[in-house]
C-alpha cells in the first residue's frame, strides 16, 4: 500500500509548485487553501501521511519545513 492517493498526490504538486515559486514550502493554510481542504486537521494528516511514506520530510516540527524527498 505505497501508493499515494489523489489528494495527497495534489498536495505534491501544490508544495512542488509552491517551492519552486517562492523558496520555501508553503504553511498547512496555504496547502489546504490550493488543494480545497477547509480543515487544517485533514491537511496536517494528508502530510503526514506522506512523511509516514517518505515522500516528503520536515525539519523540526513546522510544516513550513518541508522538503520533497
């Protein structure tokens, strides 16, 4: 079960977006706002998620420390 599902495929696309326009990955508001997610809960848990399978990582513990592996 390594595949990732659409919304968090979206979510990939939206931080890879994101960083490639501004330098840094966006905030959890911002993430939800793009892929239309109005909880910010359910977009905290569609990226850890993705930590949990090692397609992104953070550094410390704010998502605006993302990093796309």
């Amino acid at each position: 079960m390594n595949e990732i599902t659409e919304m968090q495929r979206r979510i990939l696309i939206c931080v890879r977006e994101w960083i490639a326009e501004y330098g840094e990955a966006p905030t959890i508001r911002e993430i939800g706002q793009k892929v239309g997610l109005s909880s910010t809960s359910s977009t905290a848990y569609q990226l850890g998620r993705l930590e949990e399978r090692g397609v992104i990582s953070r550094a410390g513990r704010t998502w605006r420390s993302i990093r796309l592996c």
